[in-house]
C-alpha cells in the first residue's frame, strides 16, 4: 500500500526544568494513502506531538530529530518527472492538510463569523471569490449537516453547542479538499451521543472526499470503531501497530491489553463481532 507520509527515527524534545524531556522516541511508522489510521494512548503518550509534528504545528522550543517524507503529487511544472527530492515536499495546511482540534471554542475566532471563518479557507487556498467561497461554507455546512446554515453563517462560535461548533471545525477543516485530515482528540470534549454523531460524520467525509484519516484518540474503543489501523504509544514510544482486528481481538503488546479491558469494557463482544 502507498504511504502517504513515511517517519522515520522521529524523536521530539523539550527542554523542562533545565533538562531535555523526550516527547516521542525514535519513531517510525507510515501512513498509508486513503486509509483511516488511529494513533492511541493516554494522556502523556506523545500522540499529540506527533500530530502535532506531522501537521509542522510544533513550537518553536521543540527539537526535532529525525524526517518525515511527503509522497505525495509532484509540483506541476515538472509533472511526473519531479526530482525525487521535490516528489517528497511537505504539504501546505489548510489546503493539502486540514487539522481538527481537540476543543473548537479554542480553534474557533470568537470575533469572527462562522461563514467567514470557512469561506477564508476556500478564499485562500483555491482562488475563489468571496462570493463562491461563502457559497462553498453553505454546502460545507450543509454536508456536515448543521442545522439552519443560512442561520450558521451569520452566526459567532458562542451562539453554538459544543457539537455544532466542531462541525464548524470540521467543515473548515476540509474546505480547500486537503488529502490528509487529522483529527486530534476531535470528540474528547463531548458528551457520548455528540461523539458518535462526530465519528459518523467524520467517517463519511472521508469515504466521500477519499481523505487520508489520521485520527489521535485515548480511546480504543472509539478508534476501533472508526479506523482500519491502530498504532499504540506510551512514554513517547510505539509500542505496537496493525490492523484494528488484530489490535483488538489478538493485541501483542500488554499496554494494549490493559487499554483495552479500560475502554472496551462490556461492549467488548460486540465491537469483537464488527472487527
């Protein structure tokens, strides 16, 4: 299967008290083009830090090791004959990668209205007008069926639930058509109903736009259900990585297990039947 980014040896550190802290050890993984990968583990595991080096979102203060190769289209003046070391260019956020957040009343300007906020998107990364691009923030909200979008686009992130505003999140999110969507602990914030509705919402955007999921989640349970892959981190390390069958009904590692007797609970048995 085609990767769509390719880590290798990725370590990150922070510098603490006067003393180096590692964030995330030597890791390597891919991620492959067009499938929904989960990337799990408790607060403190360095899943964050990934997404958040995977996005370049890393601050300043972060020392990075290691590399991260970008397969994705070559730039179009060279067409199929791109160098190798152009085929390997990292993509532009917003437009090639979008970014979910854990909280959208973070994410979200409070000043701004919510239509503005997705048309700025589509404004930015594809050239359109500002009257296509508030007509594109109408469909987007549509597609992630928030109520009234007539309503919404007038409308401030305060005057929203938690679960519309990450809708408004998600819509910005995909406005400009990215590849890869990442999702960093886009439902932890919510109650159990709002989640589901959010994981549905994001599964069926992906299948439709044929979106590469990166999905951060503490929550095994909720990644089984949405992911085909799952790689596990503690402490900064992979501890393992394979298919979410095999993760769930046959793990190797015994952090894995200890997860999922956490999360899985006595809804075990039918997650084990839908894997």
């Amino acid at each position: 299967m085609t990767a769509l980014a390719s880590i290798r040896s990725l370590t990150v550190t922070y510098r603490r008290d006067g003393a180096e802290v590692a964030a995330l050890k030597n890791v390597s993984l891919d991620i492959p083009a067009g499938e929904r990968f989960a990337i799990i583990g408790e607060s403190g595991s360095g899943k964050s830090t990934l997404a958040l080096a995977i996005a370049g979102l890393l601050p300043a203060t972060a020392k990075i090791e290691g590399r991260i190769d970008w397969l994705l289209r070559p730039p179009p003046m060279f067409g199929a004959k791109a160098p190798a070391g152009l085929r390997d260019h990292a993509p532009i956020g917003g437009r090639d990668m979008g970014f979910i957040f854990q909280d959208p009343s973070a994410s979200l300007d409070p000043v701004m209205p919510i239509g503005k906020q997705i048309a700025e998107v589509a404004y930015t990364h594809l050239g359109l007008s500002w009257r296509d691009a508030y007509a594109k923030a109408k469909t987007l909200l549509e597609r992630v069926r928030l109520p009234d979008p007539d309503a919404a686009l007038r409308a401030f992130p305060h005057q929203l639930s938690g679960g519309q505003k990450q809708r408004v999140a998600i819509a910005a999110a995909i406005a400009a058509g990215p590849k890869l969507l990442i999702a960093d602990e886009a439902t932890s914030a919510l109650d159990t109903i709002v989640q589901a509705e959010i994981v549905g919402l994001i599964r069926r955007l992906v299948a439709e736009d044929g979106m590469t999921l990166l999905f951060i989640s503490h929550d095994i349970a909720l990644a089984a259900e949405l992911a085909e892959r799952i790689a596990v981190f503690r402490h900064g390390e992979l501890l393992e990585l394979d298919s979410t069958a095999q993760i769930v009904n046959a793990p190797r590692h015994a952090y894995t297990r200890v997860l999922l007797d956490a999360h899985l609970g006595l809804d075990a048995e039918p997650l084990l039947r839908r894997t």
